[in-house]
C-alpha cells in the first residue's frame, strides 16, 4: 500500500491556472497534489549572446523553491552565492524538455525564459514544472502571435513530464515527498504528445535496479503523460 | 486625480488570507492591489549565535520577489551572489518593526524567521510586507502556545505599515507603481495599534519636501494604520 | 545629563580641511568631534551606463571605515565579499543627499564619484559624510569650471546632516557613540541651505516614539543644520 | 559508418595504469581512447559533518577538466566562483555510483574522496571517471586493509559506466566527442559486475528517441560493462 | 638626473607620527615624501586557529589603499570580492617582514593585526608600510607591558624597508611614482637594525639585470635602512 | 647531510617530455625529481582587452594543483571562490619570466596562455613551472611559424628558473619539499640562457640572511641554470 493509499498507477489531482501572473507574457499554476509550481514566461527580444546572428530563438527556465515550500525551511540560495548543483541541474532540464518540442528558427533572434517558482514542495517539482511550463510558454507564443511579433506557433507537440520508481520492489508513480524518500530506485520521464522520449533519468538510490523494473516505471509513465497531455489541452479548451 | 481614480486618503483594498503556506507555523498572503506577498513564519529552535545564552529570543524576516512579480523581469538575486542593498533595507526594516511589537523575553531562546516572497508588485511591497507579517508571527505565536512551546503570547501590540508620498504637491496614501515612480517625495510610516511610530522614513526624490508635506503624510498615514489594523482584527476573528 | 556633558542642542566641535588629498579634483577632512572622514571627489568622464546618451550626468558616493576607525576592530569588507547591506544603505544616502542639491543636467554626461572613508569613527558618521562630501564635491566643481569642463556651477544650494535622538525622553543632537548606543530613539535628518527637507529618518531602537519627539528633534536639527551651512561657507571664504 | 571507423558495439581501446598518484592512497589513470583521466582516492579521517555519529562511512568525488584538456582552452573554474552545473552533477553521479556498490557500514567513520582530474577530453569523461575511479577506490580500501585501518573490503561489486547514442538513427556505443556532438540521442549508463543497473541517463539532443532506441543502447551498454569489468579484473591480477 | 631632482643615494623626506588612531593599541602615520601610510596595530586575545594551544603567538598584516589615494581612482577591493593578489603579496610580505624580529612565544597565545592604510600613494607603499608598522608593534607592545598583559618585549630589533631600482643604467633608491613606472628593474629590500636580510626581491621590468646592479641596489639599501632606523629611534626617544 | 643525500649544488634528475598535450599548440611534461608539472600553451587570438590596439602581444600563465598532486590532499580553488594569493604570485611569476624573453611585438596582437597544471609536488613547482613553460612557448611558437601566423621567432632567449636555500647555514640548490620545510631562507632565481638576471626573491623563513648567504645562493643557481639551459636544448635536438 502506497503512504498516500492511492493505486501503483495513480497518479495525484493535477490542475492548471492559466494567466495568473499579470505582467508575465505567459503563466501557469500548475498544482501536482501538495506540489505548487508559479510558471511565468517572459519574452526577451534578444537571444544569449553566444547565439547571435544564427537566426534562432532560445527557450530557457529558471528553477527556485520559496524558503518555506518545505517542511522545513530551506535556505535561500541567494544567502549562498549561486544557484546550487541541484538547482542548476533542474533548470537545465526544464529548458531541455521545452526546447525539444519549439521550433527555435520560428522563434526569430528572440528569447523566452521560464521561471519555476515552487510555492509549495510535497514531491516531483521538477515534474510539474515541465508540464506547467509547457502551459506558460503556450500562452507566450499565443501573445507573441496576437500581437504579431511572429506569425507562427513554434510550439510543434506538447511536452509533459512524470516520476516514477521502485517501492517495496513495485513500480508506482508520481511520488509525493514521503514515498520519495524511501523509494529504492527513483526515476523521471519527459515525454512529448506524440509519445516521443525526451529524457529518461533512472537512479538507483538503495539497491541496484533491473530491466523489467525500468521498463514497468517506463510504462507508467506514459500512462501518466497520456493523462498529463489530456489536462493540458483540457486547460487550453 | 491619482492615477487610479482613488481620493489622496484612499489605500487600495486589502485583503489577508491566512494559513496559505502548509508547512508553516504562521502564514498569510496579504494583498494591497495588485501587491501580493506571501509572508511565512518558521520556528527555529536556536537563537541566532551573537545571542546565545541571553534568555531572550529574536525575530527577523527574509524578503524578496519572484522575478516575474514585476512588469519586466528581475533578475534573481541567487544569480548575483548576494541580496543587493534594497533587499537588505527592505529585509532589516520589516525585521525591525516585528521586533517593537514583541516581548523577546517571553520567546524564550529561538528565532523566528518570516518570509516575505513578493509573488507580485505593484508598489508598496515593504509595508504589505510588514502587515501581512505581523500576521504569521502572530499565528506562528499562536502555534506555539497551542502546543506548550511558549505560555504566553509575546506580540504586545498590532503593527502595520502604509507609504505615503507628495505627488504635484498634494500628500497621497498608498502609492501604486505608476504614482510612485512620478512622486516628487516618498514615505514609508510604520505605526504600532496604540500609534506608537516604529519608524518614519521620507525621502525627497525630486523636490525637497516642507514640514509641513511631512505633517499631511504623517496624518494620512495615521488613518491608513488605523484601518489596517481594523483588517488585521477581523482576520483573527 | 549627556554622557558628553554637552547641552542637548549642543553639536560636537566641526572643522572641515579642504584640499586634504592630493590627487582628487575636490577633497575634505571633516571632523565632528571624534568621527573624522576623508571625503575625496573624483570626476570621471563617462556617466554610469544606464544614463548614457540622456545628456545628465550623476553623483554618486561609496562609503568604508578604516579596520581600527573603531573601538573594536572591524573585519574588512573586501575579506567578506561585497559591502555591507549597512554599507550600501549609507552611501546610497550620500548619493541622494548631494544629488538633491545638484543640477544634474549641468554636469554634462559625466560621474563625480565622492569616497567617504572614516578614518576614525565616534557616532554620526553618515551625517559628517554629507556634511564633508558637499565641500568636496564643490571644489570639485570648481576644479572643473576653472579647467572650462563645466561653465556654471551645478550646486544649487548647501546640503548637511546631522543626527538626532530621544535619550531618557529627551531629544538631544548629533550623538557620539556612547550616547549613540542607549538613545530610545535615532534619527538622521539631511536639510538643504534654504531649509528643505531631503531626507528624514527616524527609528525606535528601544521604544516607539511620538509626533512630539519627531517634531522636537527636527527643532533641533534645524538649528544644527543652520550652523553646519555656516561653517561650510566660513570653509569656503 | 562512425567518424572513428569503428562498428557500433566497438568501444575505443581502455587501459588502466593503477598506482600512478605517488601521495595518493589509491589512484588509477585510466584511458578512453584519446580521453585520460587521473583518477586519486584520498582517505579522510572524518565522514562529512551531517553524517557524524551514524557508524557509517562515504565516499564521494570531485571532478575537473585541465584547461588545455580540451580542443579549445576552458577557463578555469576557479577564476568563475564555484564548480559549474555541468561539474558538480557529473562528480555527484560519479559519487553515487561508487557508493552503490560500497558498504558504508563498514567503512566506518571515514570519508574517501576521489578526485577525477580529465588531463585530456575526447568524449566520455565522467563514463572513463567513474570506471576509473573504481580502480582508486578499491586501491584505496586495500591500502587501509594493509594497515588495518578496515578488516573487511567495503567493495561489494564492480561498477563500471559507457555512453551510448543513437546517430544516423542506428545505436552506438563509447562516442568520442566528433561522435558526441552530432549524436540525435546521448545516454549514459552505469552497471555494477552483477549487472544491476545504478544510473540510466537519456537525453534527446536533436530529436526524440523510441523506446527501441533505448533498449539498443541499454543492449550495447551491457556489452561494453562486460568488458570494462573484465579489464579492471584484469589491472587488480 | 632622475624626475624629483635627487641624488642616486637620497630618500625622500620621511617622517612619523606616532599615536594617530585614538582607538588603536598602536599606530603610525608613517609618511615616505607623497605617499602616506596609517599604521594601526590591534590586539587580539587569540591566536588564529591553526596555532591554537601551541604557546605562540602571531603578527599578521592587512594592507589597502584609499580609492583616491592614487592619481586615477582605484575601484575598491570590497567591490570586486577579494583582496587582489597584489594586496595579498603585500600584506604576506609586511606580516613576514614583522615577524622576523618578533619573538613569537613571548607574545603568548595572541595575535596582533597590523592595518597598513595607504592614505596617499606615491610608489613605495609597501616599504613605508612595513617601516611604519615596525612602529605601530612597538607601541602596541609597550601598551601590553605598561597593563601587564606581557612581561618582556617580544620586539627583537628594528625592521625597516626601502625601494630601489636601475633607471638608465644606474642605481637609485625609494623611487617616487614617476621614477618606479620607468624603471629598468624594480627591487625592494627589509633588513633589520643589525643588518640581517628579511626579504631581497629584485624584478626585471623593463630588462634584466647584472650582479654588479644587484650589489649596487643592496649597498644604496643598507644606507637606507640605516638612516630608517635612526629615524624610527628618534620617533621612540 | 641533505635529506636527499644530494650534494649541495646537485639538482634532482631533470625531464622534459614535449607534445604531451594533444590539442595544445604547444606543451611539455617537466620533472624535477617527483615534482612534476604539465606546461600547455594556448595561443589566443586577441590580446588581453587593456593592450588593444597596440600592436603588441603577451605572455601570461595560469598555475594550480591537482588535489592530490601533495601529500595531504589539498582543497580545489574552484571551491573557494578565487585563486589564492600564493596561487596569483606565482602565476605573475611565471608570466613575467616568459615576458622578459619574449618580443612582443614580433607575437602581433594576440595572446598565449601558458597553463601550469601541478601533477605531482615535491617542492619547486614554480622554478619547475618557468622551465618547462619556456619549452611549451617555444612549441606554440614554432607551430605559429610552421602555419604563417608570424614570421619571426618571438623568442629572444631561453629562461629557467631554480630554487636554492640555506639549510644549517649552508647554501644547497633545488630544495624538494622536505628540505624546503626546514631551510632558514628560501630563494627563487629566474635567469636568462645569456645569464641576465630575470627576478631575485630571496626569504628569511626562519632566521635572517647575510650577504655571503646571498651571493652562495646566486652562485648555485647560475649553475643550475647553465644545466637547465642545456637540457632545454637537448630536449629541442
């Protein structure tokens, strides 16, 4: 039995609140459970520079967690001096899952950056985040295209975004903080509309994990992302 | 005639929702306008080290804002290595005016931490800040005493903040973006429930301002505190 | 009685040197009794990148102690990585105190930087900083008109500061540190020439204070004001 | 065909060199083809601070790439503040896969850090790292067996890591860094002696990939596992 | 004939004021013709960690230069992070230089600060320094003996600095600002009251340089140093 | 005896092992004894920003360690924020030997970094450092010329660099790590092929030093550097 009593392929309420950021060119609360995540895209009309004069657009995000998203209270990072290894690495992965699916060409010399601002923590932020995102750059684009600053949508697929893991030998997903931490293996799943792979991270946090483990988490997974694509065109309806 | 149509004595409307942060011990998300701040109290068992041994407790308060609170984006503080002189005013102040309200004696030797994450700004982000904090620590107090850490309640008095300004030599309450960044003199009053000041901060930004500018604003901010604190008691009741 | 045995609208003896430092376009010693600050003006030839091209220039000022300016040693800023958040708070207080008294589009597209750094420090530092940093950055200007940089003087009007408090219930002027330390209530008040108001501070470090105490000690920072304005010009003569 | 001429399943030439940090207590360079990387186990008499007083021991690596390792000269992180992103989550992956098949317990209260210095880079740096890293680490072991620092080997298994990709549509496995930087797809896994799996990483770079991609290249992994298993055995005969 | 008019052998006008910082336990404002170095020595209860328990003490030094004490003005050190490693050579080389005639044990399990404050430069602010410094120790010492706090004077001798060079073939010393930026070769030289080389750094600027130069350097230094140390004799009778 | 049973004037076996770094425009393996270090030289294709314009090159050098290149492993400067001041000394140090034997106009305006990356240290890393740094020049020199980049030869001479110390009063050269530990001075010699002196940092680390000492020391290394030489020149036959 899962902490949370929901079935190995439950995945938690999820909801979307589009344009809850009133200067942000996009925005989007998302919600994973106890797991709230304030998505705002702003464009900038300059790409990064070492893009420059190549024609293309940039999609990047930033990753940040309130101090007191947490049980307990997280220092900020801005007390620390730069933005930590977890942190960065998130973001990275955020930017990745977006670009994946835009077409950066259709973008012009332009740039969007997507912040992840985590109000509240129970679990699976990274994921609800991509997913989330994918709303706010939306919303971005459709901006961009009523006030004709491009005439295209460069969004070319949805993208969304699910963990997974081992508990007690069985695959469940989306976890929330609990199960998380006692999970034996631990794993995150970008996946596009169209049932592409975008990224597939599988670590093995207590003991070593198997083939059929990774491919019973894989299945779930796009069960989940079927669902997740499901609310995310429901939201845009 | 105020941009927004409001008469020089006329604040915004406020609103205070309680307990909005699950995982602290105090919470609440103020609204002046359009200035939203989500304000989170977090016990911590320690004092901070220059104050151990004392037999006194502290309160102090982190602030900042999302980048996306404003009408461009903000760059984040975490990328720029440390909270820039603003914030620490901001953050020194808000610390400040909990502190007159509080009998450090009676928290015994621990720290409290509020949190003041602007989610969006609008003006007057420092003195939403202060009142919607006074709130969670005094609901962090609360938690305290319902669970035997502390006997009695250490919060003597309310607290509350409102700004004040000159614009085309009229005094105005309450300034939001639009005013403020036109005013010729800006003032932040913090004022106790019996109208104790706390503290008085007025700056002339354009044009040196007269006593009796300082007066007008004093009044007006008198009536503004009046009224928040009357919000403040009815969101306690 | 004062620790000083002064009366309580009595000032610390003031001197002003100017020319003191040998390389600078404008310079002052200034001393109110104990706390004594170098005050050096330097023009450069550009102003700060976010004024360019808009046909102003700029006045800014940056603020340090001497490591043993004080009865204790103090850790140099340059070890701990960045000033102060105390540190940014008063130079961006000499800033917009001198820059209140300047005609900005005067100066041209260029910067004065004034240094304030306290070689000995008693109380009042920041308000002996304005007071000294107005002689600087005159002979600066002079320095200027004299190499035909400039035609007319961008100083409008005089500008000082000076500090003041409630001690025992009393208001009292411009405290030396002993004072300093047990005042119930501290204020800054920076004046021009003609009597405006440029900035006014005041907070209560051990109990809130009234309009009564406020209006006592801008009564008494008037009075001092006026005759920092005359020493000024005696320096000048 | 591939840039290097080799078939898909053909990794590049391995070789280990134990014993080559003459201070260190175990060390291992280790050979990719044209990648080199110096790996150095050093044991610390304590466990990191947050783990004090548990009974159990860590291990954990560090990782650099000399300036001139690469085509082009990288700037040192030093002169930028702090390890990048990229750096602190390869040696947080190189750390937890050493410490996947290391019993903690019996390591005691001690910390072993390895340091992975890439002296040259041509692809596959963190996959020849964590291979490489294993050789120190158990060097390491044996080294304070020999002085019965420990009784027991704390090493339960081999561990050993490839890359693989998927270029021109077909998988690949061990790309050199001509070879990375045009691959659709990059993965990285890492596989104990027994063929637990500790770490999958998949990440589509150009286009997305099928699950049949993953499992060619989880396939060609093993494989090459195999292999650098039978090697490392080799280097302890 | 060099810039300021002075024969190869003759120093510039040097001169000591002893007891210029009110608060410190020793200082010196030790002047070297134009350049101007305050010398404040602080007496700390202990020792710096890595000498705890071990029944020395220790004489350190920091060294800075006021923004405007150069020609052009110096961005200061607390803005760009660190101490540069210019300013950390000099400080290494004033605490070096100190301690040389220092008995450390005698001093007991204590440190002394010296700040090196360069009011005014005019090339030579290292060798001022340490020569001021010497006096700044002396006196704090003396304040420890007269309250008992040591019985005998740690100071084993006298220690002073001098500059020298090559400018146009031929050997001069303590070079001014003008002189030092076209030297050929640089040198600078600590040596104590008996005679004994603390420090000989000599660098080929422009090019290299001989023995016979080198020979030439040390003699004019030794006349240097003898004069420095009458002087610092005179300031103490 | 020295620890080494050396004789006094005897230097560790010397190696030199060119095109070690395969991507380097030019590099060389220098050993002294166990201290070996990895000289790579990048040629860059501006010149530093402040030598713009000029029609000048420069030759600079950037120094580190590997942690475990000591017997005790030592902290990365990556994670200490900045290179420390030892580290910026001796990487000047490095540069401005390179400089003294270059012709920088002939480089055209570009610039070559040569990095010194510390394998292995057993006293002397920087003396070895210069030496082996001119052979790395010497290669990206020649590599230039093989591709008409310049025309001439930068180089006007050949430099190396030897340590020498006084141990029980007697003078010895090439001090490894042991010796150097316990030696009363501690010096450095940079000398050109033609026998220009380059730099002279001699240290009193224990007790002062005479003159006899002094010219002892010179003697040494006027003798190990005509060795040097001539192994620079064996290593280019």
């Amino acid at each position: 039995m899962r902490p949370s009593k929901r079935a190995p392929d439950e995945m938690r309420p999820v909801s979307f609140e589009r344009g809850v950021a009133r200067y942000a060119e996009g925005s989007c609360l998302v919600k994973f459970g106890n797991t709230h995540v304030l998505c705002a895209a702003t464009l900038e009309d300059k790409p990064p520079p070492w893009l420059r004069g190549q024609g293309r657009g940039w999609v990047t995000a930033e990753y940040a967690m309130l101090p007191r998203a947490t049980h307990t209270r997280t220092r900020r990072e801005s007390s620390s001096g730069k933005p930590s290894g977890r942190t960065q690495e998130i973001q990275r992965l955020i930017g990745r899952s977006l670009r994946a699916v835009t077409n950066l060409p259709a973008l012009g010399e332009r740039q969007i950056v997507v912040d992840c601002d985590v109000i509240q923590a129970d679990g699976g932020t990274r994921t609800a985040s991509i997913t989330g995102a994918w709303l706010a750059l939306h919303d971005c684009f459709q901006w961009m295209r009523s006030r004709s600053i491009i005439k295209d949508n460069p969004l070319r697929d949805h993208v969304a975004a699910v963990s997974c893991g081992v508990c007690n030998g069985e695959a469940v997903i989306d976890l929330d903080y609990a199960e998380d931490s006692t999970a034996e293996t631990d794993a995150n799943f970008v996946i596009t509309g169209a049932g592409g792979l975008v990224e597939v991270q599988a670590t093995a946090e207590v003991a070593v994990f198997s083939e059929d483990n990774l491919g019973s988490m894989l299945t779930l997974a796009r069960g989940g992302i079927d669902k997740l694509v499901q609310l995310q065109k429901a939201a845009l309806a």
